[in-house]
C-alpha cells in the first residue's frame, strides 16, 4: 500500500502530464491510505486537471507536492498535540502524587519528633531525681571526710609550727651557715610531711568524687538506652529514601530534575536534624566518659602544680622566718635572703604561668575532641 511520503516521491519523478493519472492510478487501484479523514490537498489533486504545456505541468507539479508535504506535517503535528497533552497529564498527576508523599512524610517526623520530646521529658525526669539522690549521699560523705581530714592536718600543722617556733626560739641557737641549712631540711621535712597529708586527702575526696561520677554515668546510659529505643521505635534513627521523579515521554524535565535535587538535600536534611534531636543520648555515655578521663587530668596537674610551688613556700617560710630572727638583733645575712625571696617569688610565677598555658592548651584541644565526638554518630 503506497504512503504518501512514497506518493511524494514519484510525483518528484514525473512529469506534470502524467501527475493526474499516475494520482487517479494509485487511488482508484486502493493503494493508498492517507490518515483519515484525507488531506486537502490529496483532494485537489483528485480533480481532473487541463492539459497544459511543459512549463504549466511543472508548476502544478510543485503546487500538489507542497501541498501534500503541508498536509502530511499538519496530521502529523495534530498526532503529537495530543500525545504531549497525555504526557503533561501524566507529570502532573505523577507530581501531586510525589508532593503528597512529601507531605506525608513531614507530618509522620513531626510527629514522631513531638512524641519523642514528650517521652524523654518525663524520662529526664526521673532520672534526675534519681541522681539528686546520689549527690546529696555523695556531699554528706564529703562533709564528714573532709572533716576528718582536716583535723590531722591541722595536728600535723601545729606539730610544724611548734617545731619551727623551737628552732628560732633557742636563746642559744646560732645561725652559722651549718645549723641554719640544718633548721632549713629539719623545716623542710615538715613541710614536706603536711603536705603528703594534704595531697592524700585530697585524692582521697577526689576518689569518692569520681565513684560518684562512675554511678551517675551508669544511670544516665540506662536513661540513654531507653530514649534511643524509643526514638528507633518512632523511626527518628532510620535512614529516608528520596521521593524522586521517573522519566514519563521522552525523559526528565527541567522542573523534574531540579526537584529530585532539592529532595535528595532535603532528605539530608531530615536526617540531620533527627540526629540533632537524638544527639543528647546518642553521645551522652562518651561525653561524661569523655568529661571523667578530664576531671583526673585536671587534679592531677593541679597537685602537680602544688607540689613544685610547695617545695618553693616552704622555702619561703624558712626564710621569713630567718627574718624574724634579724629584728630580734640575731646575726644573719638580711641582703643575701632578700635576694633569695625576690628569686622564689620569680620562680613561683614562672611555675603558674607555665601550669596557666597547659590548661589554656587544654581547654583549645578539648573543644575540638568535642566536637569530634559529636561529629561521630
């Protein structure tokens, strides 16, 4: 059966005298089958035609072949018209449909995000009051603790004064170079010896500080794991998939493609902003493990720091001493301790503000562990 871009080609090849019959041929014999209803210009092409010269058949020739060509385009075109309409229906219910998701989605987090809030407030609740507990027991044994333990300090202290008060004191002391360096260690050991006692009570409080801690981590993992349960169970840990759009027709549009790259952010999103709400008790246990290893840094840099100004005041104190004796008109070296005291002050504050840089290092390097910690969930 002939087509009519078969038709077109053979009215090229012919001459116009033969156009008429070769068209009324090919019609009358049924081998051709325009699209219904049939084009204008096949029409006219129907209609018996005069004899004409060369220059006439040419002409009409050109005429019915444009005329066939724009009438072939225009079916063509009506075809497409109403192919592309079904497809932009096809996107556009496709689009509610994605939209309606989106919505759904939103209301279920919301949702969920409301529930978990109200959940973990009660949670919180209760566990607090449950730790109040535990710091109260904790500052009635730290009164009683911290009582007995400045009772033997204050002994051993006024076992220091006493000795010290009886080295100055001796009518027949003399402060040559040997007694003066002999009353110095004498001194010195006290000093030393009160301190220790100190030291060992401090440590001792903070033992019973971090035990305290220690349980108070041990609750609060326990609260952690129940809201994190809760959270899961209300699909605030899951993952979302991105509600994209499908080629429909020919592909993707524009509007299509910016869509599925403002959901893929959004989605990202999403789960960032659950992450935030869940943040607390996903890294609640490695932050207070975190802040322990800390608080037994810092008291160890603390007597640290202590220790070294310790060995310096009890020198101090020696040499005040020594001074008390140059009022009562004993013979000692007023000028050379003076020199003495100025160097202990010196070496005193280069110890604190060498001790001031560790903790402000500290505290820059902290900051950024804990951001890392949080960064890792």
């Amino acid at each position: 059966m002939a087509s009519f871009s078969g038709l077109v080609l053979k009215v090229r090849s012919r001459g116009g005298v033969h156009l008429r019959q070769e068209i009324q041929d090919i019609a009358s014999a049924g081998r051709l089958s325009p699209p219904a209803p049939m084009p204008a210009a096949f029409i006219l092409c129907k209609i018996p035609l005069p004899e004409v010269s060369r220059e006439g058949a040419e002409m009409t020739r050109i005429l019915c072949v444009s005329f066939a060509a724009f009438a072939f385009i225009a079916h063509l075109s009506t075809a497409w018209a109403a192919e592309s309409k079904e497809i932009t229906k096809q996107r556009q219910a496709a689009q509610r449909e994605r939209q309606l998701e989106k919505n759904e989605r939103a209301k279920g987090i919301n949702e969920a995000t409301r529930a978990f809030r109200e959940y973990v407030r009660d949670l919180k609740t209760d566990y607090q009051a449950q730790t109040r507990e535990l710091d109260t027991e904790f500052e009635l044994r730290r009164v009683e603790l911290k009582a007995e333990h400045d009772a033997s300090i204050a002994g051993a202290e006024s076992e220091y004064q006493a000795k010290i008060m009886g080295l100055f004191m001796n009518p027949q002391a003399e402060f040559t170079e040997q007694a003066i360096e002999q009353m110095q260690n004498e001194g010195k050991a006290y000093a030393d010896a009160i301190f220790a006692l100190k030291r060992q009570s401090a440590e001792a409080l903070h033992r019973e500080s971090m035990a305290l801690e220690e349980r108070k981590n041990a609750l609060l993992t326990e609260r952690d794991q129940m809201a994190m349960e809760e959270a899961s169970a209300l699909g605030l840990t899951a993952s979302y998939s991105p509600i994209l759009a499908t080629p429909t027709g020919d592909g993707l549009t524009k509007s299509e493609e910016l869509w599925n790259k403002r959901e893929k952010k959004e989605v990202k999103k999403l789960e960032e902003r659950n992450a935030k709400t869940v943040a607390e008790f996903r890294n609640g246990k490695k932050l207070r493990d975190w802040d322990i290893e800390n608080l037994n840094e810092d008291f160890k840099l603390t007597w640290d720091e202590k220790a070294e100004v310790h060995a310096l005041d009890s020198q101090q104190i020696f040499y005040n001493a020594l001074f008390m004796q140059a009022a009562q008109g004993k013979q000692v070296d007023q000028q050379g301790y003076m020199s003495k005291l100025a160097e202990l002050n010196k070496q005193k504050k280069l110890i604190r503000i060498e001790y001031k840089k560790v903790r402000d290092k500290n505290r820059i390097k902290r900051r950024e562990e804990k951001k890392k910690l949080l960064a890792a969930n």
